[in-house]
C-alpha cells in the first residue's frame, strides 16, 4: 500500500455486521468523511472509489448502496445520475433521509402528494436536502409574476 492510503486506512473502522468501512475522522454535514490529500480536502469516499475502481464517470455521483454516508467501502458506492440518487435516497432501506436525519413526507402542507412529477428535490445551501411541491411551487411563481407585473404597472 502506498503512504496515502494507508493514512485513509487508518481512519477506517470495519463492521463486520454490514461490510460497511466506517469513517472516524473529519466529517462534512451530512455526515460524509473528509480526507485531506496533499493539503486539499476531498470527500473519502470519493477519493477510496477512486484510488481501487477508477474515475468517477462525468455526469455521475457516488450512491450509497448502503444508505450510511460514512461508508467508504468501495464496494458500497455505485456511479449513478444525480436523478437515479436522489430516488433511490426517498426509497431506500433507510427512510430517514438516508441517514441524514430528514425525514420523507408524503405530502406538502396544502396536501398535495410529494410523488412522481409534483415532487422536487434538491440540496440546499447548507448541504441539507429539501423536497418541494411542483404544485405550490408553480402557484408562488404565478402569484409572484402577477405582483411583478402590477408593481411595474
């Protein structure tokens, strides 16, 4: 092993129950690990899959087939569109937001079903991730363009 990898390796806690490789250092919000590489931050499970599969395809972003954010078993991490992540995040095994404590709802406020097309979902600025009503969402909008208008008027 060369001297890098074996410093990552170092940080690496193996469960023997679910083959996850469990990151004990530095994590960012989201609970993702963080490894610094000649002086540059870079997310661990990223740098792992990298370092013992290959290049992450362009256009593609780790899945977490495990649904724990802290695994950097290479094993674990599957290159998948943002899209495919995303649904896999709201349907699988772990339906608190994959571990990052959010928790899936079934409908917005106005009871409009957070499913198929009428659902959005998208990181925020502090790395969290929101769902939003397509429905609500294109009525803000209309209401907003309408107010727009009358102001300009």
């Amino acid at each position: 092993m060369n001297a890098i990898l074996d410093r990552f390796m170092e940080k690496v806690e193996k469960d023997s129950a679910s083959d996850c490789w469990l990151w004990t250092a530095s994590t960012v919000k989201g609970g993702y690990g963080q490894f610094t590489v000649n002086g540059w931050p870079v997310l661990a499970h990223r740098w792992i899959y990298e370092e013992t599969v290959g290049k992450i395809p362009d256009g593609k972003e780790l899945d977490h087939l495990c649904s724990t954010p802290s695994c950097v078993n290479y094993e674990h991490l599957e290159p998948v569109v943002h899209a495919e992540n995303i649904r896999r995040g709201n349907t699988g095994k772990n339906q608190e937001g994959r571990g990052l404590g959010v928790p899936i709802k079934s409908y917005c406020p106005q009871g409009h079903p957070y499913a198929g097309d009428n659902l959005y979902i998208y990181a925020n600025a502090r790395g969290g991730i929101n769902q939003q009503c397509r429905t609500c969402n294109r009525e803000r909008q209309r209401v907003r363009r309408v107010t727009e208008r009358t102001l300009k008027a």
